[in-house]
C-alpha cells in the first residue's frame, strides 16, 4: 500500500477499500524523494511515428487547435511530506524525474511536477509514452515519442505503476501505456508490449478531429491533460435546476443527430456539436421537456466496424455505445474539430445553458462494455492490454475466453473492487466536473453480476452508487435487463433510490392501443404506475421510467406504420434488431399516400403521446417523435450516419402546426396538472374506474377519472376498438362541467384545446382508435 501520507483523506478510503487487490507479492515501497536514473532503472528510448499506432499525431497536429479550459477543476490534493532535494537527473532538456505517487490515478499536478499513475495487478512491466509539443506551441516533436521505462522495484507501489516528471508541459501533452506481462491465454491474460494504450483515468482523450472521417479510421487514441487553464466560469448566478422526479419529463436525444443536418440551418462549423445543442434549446422550450437524456457523450469509437473487412464495414457507430474511456467528453462532438480540450469546454457550455433554461442533463452511461470488442476481432486499446484477467469477465472453464453479456463482445467486470472504483470514480467526475444532474444506466443488469457472471441479490457497485455522497443529488436510472437473459424490470435491487426504465409499460401500452384483446387490466396498472411492479419498501411511482419507445428499437411513427422490422441495410442478414415490437402498420406495410391510413397512423401516434403523458410514473420521450421521425422501418439504426438518424428540422417545420402542436400542448397539460405527477400510488380515492366488467376478454376500451381535492377532476378515456363507443359521462364535481380538452379523432387544432371546449353534455362518442380527456371547469 502506498504511504498513508501521500494520500489525502478520499485516497485513503480508496486503499482501504481495494488494499487486498492492490497489495501484489511484490513489497511495497512508497518513493519519496527524487532519484536518478540509475537508481531508478529508468530507461530512456524513442518510439517512432507511424504506422497505425499513437505516431500519426505527429503527422496531423498541425491542424490542431488549443482552446483553453480547466478539464480537472480545483488543482490535485498536494504531498503532504516534504520532498528532500538531491541531486535529480534529467532525462530530456528541463525535464527531472521522480518515483512519483500511487493516488490518484491518471493524471496530477502535484509540487514537484505532473504524477502519472496507473494500476495493473498482472503487469510485469511498464513503460509510459509521452509526446511533447514543441516550446511554445501545439505542434509534436519531430522525433517520435518518448518512452520512459518504469523500474518495478522504485516506480510500484502495490499493483500501481507511478512516475512523476518535474518541467512537463501543463498542456498539450499526449500520453499512454506500453504494458507487458504473462503471455497465458488460458490464465486470462491479453498483454501484447507493442500497443500504447490509453489511460482508463485520463480526464481526455485524443484521437481523430472529425465524426466519422474515414481516413482517421486508423488512427489511435491517447489520453491528455490541461493544467493551464482557468476554472470554468459557471457565472455568479448558476445554480443546478434540482426538479423532483415526479415532476420530470424527459427528452432522449443523441447530441450529433440532433443538429448536424443541413436542414438545422446552423453554421457547418457548430452542427452536431455541443455547441449546436445550445443553439437548439428553444425547441426543447417549446416543446415543454424539462430534461434531455443524452445518448453516450464518453470518448467512444464511431468508427469500430470499419477497421477490418466485415459485412458492417460501412457503418459508423452514431449512437456512441462503443466506449473507449468512461472520464473523457467526445472530442469529435467538439465545434470545427477542436479537440478534447475544446469538448470539455464546450460541454461546460451545453450543461450550463441547458440549466439555464430550466434543463436537466441526463447522460447514458456504458459501463456493462467497451470498444474492445472478443477474442476473435479484438481492438485492444485500454483496459484489454492493461490487465485484462481484472476489467474483463472471463469465462475460466472455456480457455478464459471473454464472457458476453453485453452483445457487443466483451463485458465489464463492474463488481471487481477496482473497477467498481473506477465507476465510481468517473460518475463523481461527471458530477462535480460537469454538473450532470443524473444517469442512465445501459444494460444494468450486467452491474448485477458478480466477477464470474452469477447474478447478485446485492450488488455491491449498484448499492455503493445508491449510497455514494456525491451522487446523493443525481438521478439514477437502470436499464434493467441484459443480453444474456437477466430481467429485472421490478425487481431491480434499488435501495429505494434507484428508477428504472419500465419494458413493461412500454409492450402493455403498445399491445393495447394496436388494439390486442385481453389488456384492459394491464392498461389500468400501467397508467395508474405499475404498482404491480414499484409498490414495495419506500419506492414512489417516479421510479418507473414510463415509455412507449426508445432509441434501439421502431420510432413513433414506425411503430404505427410497420408490421416487421426492416434491417437489411445493417449488414447483419436482418438478423440484429427486436422481433417482438408489438406494432401494427394500419394496413399497409410502410410509407403510403393513402390519406385514410395516414390519418389513422397520426391518430394512433397522438393516443401514444397521450397515454404516456397522463400516465403516473415519468415519462419519456424520443428526439424526432414531436414531428412523426421515421427510420424506414429499422429498429437497429445504431450504424447510420444519416437521415435515418439525424432530426429533420424541415419536417419539423412541416408539422409545426398540427403534429407538433399537440405533442407540445399535451407535454404542458401534463407539467401543470398535479393529478400526473403524485408522490404516491393511487388510492381508492384518488380515482374511479368506470368499468364492472374487467374480465371481459374482448373489451379494449377503458375509461376513469382522477380526482383533484379542488374539484378540477379529470376524465380519461381510451377506444381501442375498430368501432364508435357512447359513453354516460359521470357527474363532475359540485358547480363544475365537463370541458373537452382532447380528442385524438379530431383535426387540429381541435385535437387539442388547452382551455377546453363547454357543453359536452352527458355522453360523449368516443371514435375508433381514439382516446379523449376532459377536465371539470367553473
């Protein structure tokens, strides 16, 4: 273990929690003052550029830009001992080495210089990469990299490798790992000493400049640092939206997609950046949203299928669930290819207009994979080459090959005690860097299990980030499922804290209002907010995550405008994608010009919306359903770079009028009406079920009504039936009528009239595939 004063208070914790991982059977020997290089056993060599490895950043930092942000915010806890002053040896003009510190990892600034430290338990040797701008500018040295050979016996301590360098630029620097060690397969080891590999603590990273350009496919990734900026100015009077989870509407959105085509009108430079997300928030004003959940804004690989010849080798990854490095924003979301330190910035930027717009930021995170992909295709750039038996679970009684819970090949070891650290480490980084206001876990399930893959009852990971201090402000919302069979949709282990994404309000809603005989009951329990599932200890109806569809999977208006999943140009023989989507196209199998299933087709998009607004629990949404997006039927558009993908602004345009308003309006009835945003499950006397027959197997119409203790009672109902259904109203409350606010079966804007409509009268017909709302009035 590392000396007890090199280490502030939160370091220590962090020995004491991982000592019996970190303490190898080497002694441990905390180095404190400088030594030579002798001493050390240092070894001082240049690695060439070229090739496909980190050199190509000497070809192309010419075009680089420097923009200047604090990526790390308040300066690295400093030593605690007085550093002794013999004689230092130099290993490059100005340049001083020192054995360095264990804590923390990655990157510090620290008295004597920049601390470099990185863990491997299995590593037998370690040498760091470093290449230096030239003094006084952001170009390379033309002379390849530096490699510094760290001396197990002076640069160790425990299973963490250490230096620090004395006069290293406080910028500009790019850096990496060349790790060494057993060459066993079968022991679960994947060394290979000829790759440079990226620091998993790097707070950024650099690798190519812009999305997608095929001819950075094969550059390499590296981490990097800023010291010489100032703080980030969040203005004198910031402060974080804090909105209470009943009160939430969220938007799920992809930060490229949303602005990057032409029809956004931006500056070519700004569009699909951070910058363009800002340029874009009176939209989401408009709309009436109050937080955007954003798709993967971690460094991540869009570029992963296009590095070997594969049937998906014309795909870019523009959904982002390739992750290279779970501390650095995307660089390539930047504005004009300006880099990691430009994204940093700018993301500041995004965060803190976003919140001044009464916002929340909401990010999806991957921590169940990596870009690393198997053991048959491997792109090893991090955690594989740096001790892949420890972030890695492996599968011992088959050679230690990689186990695959993701999909995608590999599967984070997330309850191993030192990656469960460096989850932890990264979500409080978002936090306190970035000032995010919550997360979504992708594939949570995949935190649930235990090292060798066995489910958990109580996962130590999902309880730590439950009662993490920093993280007592964030929501924390799970995916709970994953991709080798464990579902947990209301029986995820939460400790009344955690939320989830609710597949179960998203089939039952699906298969009712397509209009499947037999839901009647289920429609009621998922409106009324899945008690059946939330309703134990001290969960709340905000725990379930209500949607109708998400970003993997049909659109809205393919959801209403497709039978079968239409895949074929993902390159995977339409074998990727879900088979159970509990659509129905209307009648007709994609785009028509039929006006009577167009008509039918909106009609049914609006009972989506509605439903999902009225209903308890929180509701979200997907980017491009308030115009009606359609991806052509594919349910898997991760690989698209396109329209498929990107917000049409001019369809928005379009449909400004009829689509978009009613999506807009019934977001705002719901925002103002305290009936749809209870802290509680419902009681016999918050509402009335107008049915006595739920037994009836083909019924498909359901009505009831809340009741507001000030009278403004609210009456729902939803016909699923291909025919007309008169109801008897029931009596509104004392001294109030009935005013008609929605009917999804009229045109706007009559579909839709916030301040109601009078003289309703005492039944109402309600159409085919319609749905209705009333409000009782003065």
């Amino acid at each position: 273990m590392p000396h007890p004063l090199l280490c502030d208070s939160n370091t220590a914790t962090k020995v004491s929690l991982i000592a019996s991982v970190f303490c190898s059977t080497n002694t441990a020997r905390s180095c404190i003052g400088p030594c030579s290089i002798s001493d050390m056993g240092l070894k001082l060599s240049k690695r060439a550029s070229g090739g496909n490895g980190p050199g190509v950043f000497s070809k192309t930092w010419d075009r680089l830009k420097h923009r200047a942000t604090n990526a790390y915010g308040p300066r690295a806890p400093e030593r605690v001992l007085e550093e002794e002053a013999p004689q230092v040896s130099q290993i490059a003009p100005s340049l001083k080495i020192f054995p360095g510190q264990a804590f923390p990892l990655g990157v510090s600034e620290v008295d004597n210089g920049i601390n470099f430290a990185i863990f491997s338990q299995h590593a037998t040797a370690v040498k760091l990469c470093l290449l230096l701008p030239k003094r006084g500018g952001s170009e390379r040295l033309d002379d390849g990299m530096m490699e510094l050979t760290l001396d197990p016996h002076v640069n160790k301590t425990g299973d963490i490798w250490h230096i620090c360098i004395e006069d290293l630029p406080r910028s500009n620097v790019l850096y990496g790992y060349c790790i060494d060690g057993p060459r066993g397969w079968h022991q679960g080891h994947r060394f290979d000493s000829s790759l440079v590999l990226v620091d998993p603590y790097a707070k950024l990273v650099e690798g190519s400049r812009y999305f997608g350009d095929a001819n950075s496919k094969l550059s390499g990734f590296l981490g990097t640092y800023d010291f010489d900026s100032i703080p980030f100015d969040w203005g004198e009077n910031y402060k974080l939206p804090n909105i209470s989870e009943k009160d939430l509407v969220m938007y799920e959105m992809n930060v490229r997609a949303y602005t990057v085509d032409e029809s956004s009108g931006l500056d070519p430079k700004i569009r699909g950046s951070y910058l363009g997300v800002i340029e874009k928030i009176p939209h989401l004003l408009e709309l009436g949203i109050n937080a955007v959940e954003l798709l993967p804004v971690f460094e991540f690989d869009e570029l992963e299928f296009q590095r070997r010849p594969n049937p998906r080798d014309h795909l870019i990854n523009t959904w982002g669930y390739s992750t290279i490095n779970f501390f650095a924003p995307m660089s390539r979301y930047a504005s004009d290819g300006g880099g990691p330190i430009t994204a940093s910035l700018e993301f500041k930027e995004m965060v803190k207009s976003l919140h001044g717009a009464g916002i929340e930021v909401i990010l999806d995170v991957v921590y169940n994979h990596t870009n690393e992909a198997d053991d048959a295709n491997p792109y090893t750039t991090s955690f594989r080459g740096i001790d892949n038996k420890v972030y890695y679970m492996l599968d011992v009684n088959n050679n230690c090959q990689l186990l695959n819970f993701s999909g995608c090949g590999n599967t984070l070891n997330c309850n191993h005690p030192v990656v469960m650290e460096l989850i932890l480490d990264s979500l409080r980084h978002w936090v306190v860097e970035y000032h995010v206001d919550g997360f979504r876990f992708d594939l949570t399930s995949v935190l649930c299990r235990g090292t060798n893959g066995s489910p958990l009852n109580a996962p130590p990971l999902i309880r730590a980030i439950a009662k993490d201090a920093v993280l007592s402000r964030c929501k924390i919302i799970a995916e709970p499922w994953d991709c080798g069979g464990l579902y947990l949709v209301g029986r995820f282990p939460n400790w009344d804290r955690w939320a989830e994404w609710n597949g179960k309000y998203r089939d039952d809603i699906r298969r009712f209002i397509k209009g499947e005989c037999g839901m009647k009951g289920i429609l009621a329990t998922r409106v009324a907010g899945s008690a059946d599932l939330y309703k134990v200890n001290k969960r709340k109806p905000y725990h379930g995550v209500n949607f109708v569809v998400a970003h993997d999977g049909f659109t809205l208006h393919d959801l209403v405008s497709y039978n079968l999943k239409h895949n074929d140009a993902n390159g995977e023989g339409g074998n990727d994608g879900s088979n159970d989507n509990f659509s129905w196209n209307c009648g007709f199998e994609g785009e028509t010009d039929d006006p009577s299933i167009k008509s039918l087709r909106f009609r049914q998009m609006k009972n989506f919306h509605l439903v999902l607004m009225i209903s308890q629990g929180t509701p979200m949404m997907l980017m491009g359903d308030e115009y009606g997006h359609t991806r052509y039927g594919n349910n898997n558009s991760y690989g698209h770079d396109t329209s498929i993908n990107h917000f049409q602004w001019g369809q928005l345009d379009a449909k400004k009028s009829n689509h978009f308003r009613f999506f807009s309006e019934v977001i705002k009835f719901r925002r103002t009406h305290h009936l749809f945003q209870r802290e509680s499950f419902l009681s016999k006397d918050d509402v009335t079920w107008h049915e006595d027959n739920w037994e009836n197997y083909d019924s498909k119409f359901l009505a009831f009504t809340l009741h507001d203790k000030g009278g403004g009672d609210i009456y729902l109902a939803f016909n699923a039936h291909d025919y007309f259904v008169r109801v008897s109203l029931p009596r509104p409350p004392l001294k109030r009528s009935w005013f008609r606010v929605a009917d999804t079966n009229l045109h706007s804007p009559h579909d839709f009239v916030p301040d109601g409509v009078p003289d309703i009268g005492r039944t109402y017909n309600v159409a085919p595939y319609s749905s209705i709302l009333l409000e009782a009035k003065l």
